[in-house]
C-alpha cells in the first residue's frame, strides 16, 4: 500500500556510498569499526548512538557496545534516517513527500523542530519525524 522506498535505485545509491567513503568520512574509529561491521552507511550519531542505513533499507542503532545493536525496518524510520542524511546529499531525492494517510508529528507539532541544542540555543531536528513535520501510521 505505502511508497516502495527501498528500491533497486536507493539500493545501488547506498552501496555506491558506502564503496566512495575514504576513512577521513568518519566521525571518528568507532564509527568507521561500525560502518565495517555492518557494511553500512554512516549516518550520524544520536545520543551516543551511531545509526547506520543498510543498502536493504535497514536503519541500525549501535552504541557500539551491545552484541545486538537496534535494527529498524520500518518505513518511518528509513524515512527519518534519509531525510536526516545531511551527509550525503544523493540521498535527498528518496526523501518522500508527505503520503496520504500520514499525520502531523506530535512531537514537534509539524515545526521539524523540538528542542533546541544545549550550547547553541539553536532549534534542534526533531528526531522523530526526521526533520518532516510529519509521520505516517504503522500499526
Ligand atoms: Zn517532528
């Protein structure tokens, strides 16, 4: 029924991300030790965690610590982890519109923004709905 995000195109794009990186792309060792693990791409860290986004559409929450780090399938949170991809610009374009069905983020109300940075005073992306404004319903 809902967008077919993960397609043969994104698949292709992720990979050939992940293939181009050079080792000054990372963060720092740990998300480069990471990014080999899971053969995926890096795509920030979240409150001391790293996230990853697989070729498969997978979104991967590793604090680097755990023997089984959080994998998420869900299209929203594939959703929210393209559109916070500011890394990678090729990715921009496998950021949807918003779908029918979907409704206004409760957590930052439709503003994308909630909080603001500790030192900065700089309004903060909402984390949950990546920075949209809106989220769709998966039961
Ligand atoms: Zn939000």
């Amino acid at each position: 029924m809902y967008m077919n995000l993960v397609t043969s195109e994104f698949h292709q794009t992720v990979e050939g991300l992940i293939s181009n990186l050079t080792e000054e792309n990372y963060i720092d060792v740990e998300e480069y030790r990471l990014a080999r693990k899971h053969n995926a791409l890096p795509i920030g860290i979240d409150l001391w965690i790293y996230i990853f986004l697989t070729p498969y559409g997978e979104a991967i929450l590793d604090d680097g610590e755990s023997d089984n780090p959080e994998i998420l399938r869900t299209t929203q949170a594939i959703i929210r982890v393209v559109a916070g991809a500011k890394r990678y610009p090729q990715l921009e374009k496998f950021i949807p519109n918003r779908p029918n069905g979907s409704k206004v983020c409760p957590a930052c109300d439709g503003t994308k923004n909630f909080g603001q940075d500790v030192s900065s005073r700089k309004p903060v992306r909402c984390v949950v709905c990546g920075g949209l404004g809106w989220v769709i319903d998966e039961a």
